[in-house]
C-alpha cells in the first residue's frame, strides 16, 4: 500500500495531465484487482454461493423486520388472546392469516421470527466485533511486543480457554441480569481469546519478516509499524475466525436465551422463542418451536458456509482438498 501511495504521488507530480490520468486509473485498477481476484475465487463454489444469497436474505429480513413483519410481537395491545396457538395458515378474529401460525400469547410466529432474528443476529454479530477489536489488539500487543507481556496475556487466554464457553457464560449471567447487553459482555469475554491467540501468532511471524526489519532500519515510529503494517498482515486469519465465530455467538445467545438466562422475554430471541413452544410439543402444536428452529438452524449453516469458502479464498494453503 506504501509503494502504491508513493506511486501517486510520483504520478500526480509528473507528466502531462493525460498521462497522470492514465497512470492513476491503472493504479485504481491495481488495488480493485485484489478484490476481483477474491470475488472470482469465492464464486468457484456454488454452495456457497447459494448460501451467500441465502444469509444476505436473511440479514435484510431481519433488518426489515419493522417494515415487512405482519405484526409487532412487542406491542401486547394489539394481540388479542382469542387468537392463541393458531395452526398455519389459520385465519384470526380479525380476519387476519398467520402464515406459521401463532404462539400461545396470540403472537404471529412469522413476526415473531423476523424479530427474533434481528435481535439474535444482532448480539451474535456486536459481540463479535467488539471481541475481535479487544482480542485483536491484545494479541497484537503480544505479539509485537512479547517478553512478561506476551507470557502475562497468553496466560490470562489459556486460562479463559480452560473452561466451556456455555459455562462460562453461565457463570457470568448468574451474576448479571438478563438482558442484551449483559449477553454480549458475557460472548466478549468468552470469544476474545480466540482472537488474541490467533493474532499474537500471526503477528510473530509478520515480525520476522524484511518488511518489518526495513521500518526498523528506517526509524519508523514502532506504533506506525505495528498499525500500518504489520496489522493488516495479520487481518486475514482473523477475519477468518470471526466468521466463524459469528455462528457460534448466536448459536451460544440461542442457548443463554432457551435456557432463560439471554435477553428479556419483552426482546425474544429464536432461542426463547424455540422455549416457548417445548411444553406445547407433545400436543401436536410443533409450529410455535419448529419454524424458529429452523430459522436458527437456516442462519448458522449459511453463516458457516459463507465462512468456510472465506477460509479457502483467504487462506490457500488451509484449502480443504
């Protein structure tokens, strides 16, 4: 990126103005390259290319809940009682059709979802970027700077890795009370040591690299060197990580949340929602705990595969075979 920005300045500098025109949209093309390079390998996979398409479906209904969704589940004035545990495609009091039934509040199970998504992939996806911001920079710190600090915050990682992200998770709820975000502060602190792990070992193996020895040998300032360029060499095993860490959280919010330790049930999430339904099981009404299953069962195996060919696409040589 250095010799791409000293480029256009040399461009920008000499030359006649058609030609510095023509140096600079080679150079535009020179870094859109990369990106097409990428596209092209990702979309080598039709699966994941189906599951892709599939996520991105799912994020803009999730986003659009408040506009598509047939009902507002939080507002409990507009439920009425009478149309409680609706099979699909049952007609209400009002004349109103539940495409998946409703819940035994009179919920529709269809808005209901759509809610339940944004709120899950919501907590799955803002704890996650809040862990790889911490945990990335704890293990760029580790890794740069290595001796007591790298041996005090590995320690501190192997320790939280010794115990169970669902345990540990309860455990910090139990102290915490329920709500979103509590939840994400208890998937910060169990996810953060992946990232601080992965980055502390990249970053040792950037740092033996000539381009690292070249800033030392230039004065360059250590906090440029780090930031400018050694952590962008670093981002791709993260970015990694953190796509497949996603599915984790939501599918770990799903659990805090069945178990009756997640968000609050004025905010339900696909897990709370697949709680409400368990005791209605064995009375042949599966729709109030089904379709939200399969909503989180849908997300997580689209996000794990849209993860899985990023894996591949970033990193070559980890390529399944």
């Amino acid at each position: 990126m250095n010799a791409i920005g000293d480029s256009v300045k040399i461009a920008s500098k000499s030359g006649p103005p058609f030609v510095r025109a023509e140096r600079f949209y080679a150079l535009l093309g020179a870094l859109h390259k990369p990106a097409r390079e990428l596209m092209r390998e990702y979309t080598r996979s039709r699966i994941a290319v189906v599951a892709a398409f599939i996520l991105f479906l799912i994020v803009a209904a999730a986003l659009c809940a408040t506009w598509i969704a047939p009902q507002n589940p939080y507002d409990l004035g507009a439920l009425d009682i009478m149309d409680a545990r609706l099979p699909p495609g049952a007609k209400g009091e009002s004349g109103t059709v539940f495409l998946l039934g409703t819940d035994q509040q009179g919920r529709d199970v269809l808005s209901a979802v759509l809610y339940g998504l944004r709120i899950s992939i919501g907590v799955g996806v803002g704890s996650t970027l809040i862990a790889l911001f911490f945990g990335g920079m704890l293990g760029l710190l580790a890794g740069s700077m290595g001796g007591r600090v790298d041996t005090f915050i590995m320690r501190v990682a192997d320790v939280q890795l010794s115990f169970p992200p669902i345990l540990l998770a309860l455990i910090l709820l139990a102290f915490l009370k329920p709500g979103v975000g509590n939840v994400m502060l208890a998937l910060v602190a169990v996810q953060w040591a992946y990232y601080a792990r992965t980055t502390r070992g990249a970053a040792m193996v950037e740092s033996g690299k000539q381009y690292m020895e070249a800033a030392a040998c230039l004065r360059i300032p250590r906090y440029r060197a780090i930031f400018g360029h050694l952590l962008p060499n670093c981002l791709s095993p993260v970015i990694v990580i953190a796509a497949l860490q996603v599915a984790s959280a939501i599918t770990l919010e799903a659990t805090l949340s069945f178990l009756g330790l997640g968000v609050p049930v004025t905010q339900p999430s696909l897990g709370s929602l697949i709680a409400n339904g368990q005791q209605y099981m064995l009375s042949g009404e599966y729709w109030i705990s089904v379709y939200p299953g399969v909503a989180l069962v849908v997300t997580i195996v689209a996000m794990n595969l849209v993860a899985d060919q990023l894996k591949d696409v970033l990193n070559p040589r980890l390529k399944t075979q």
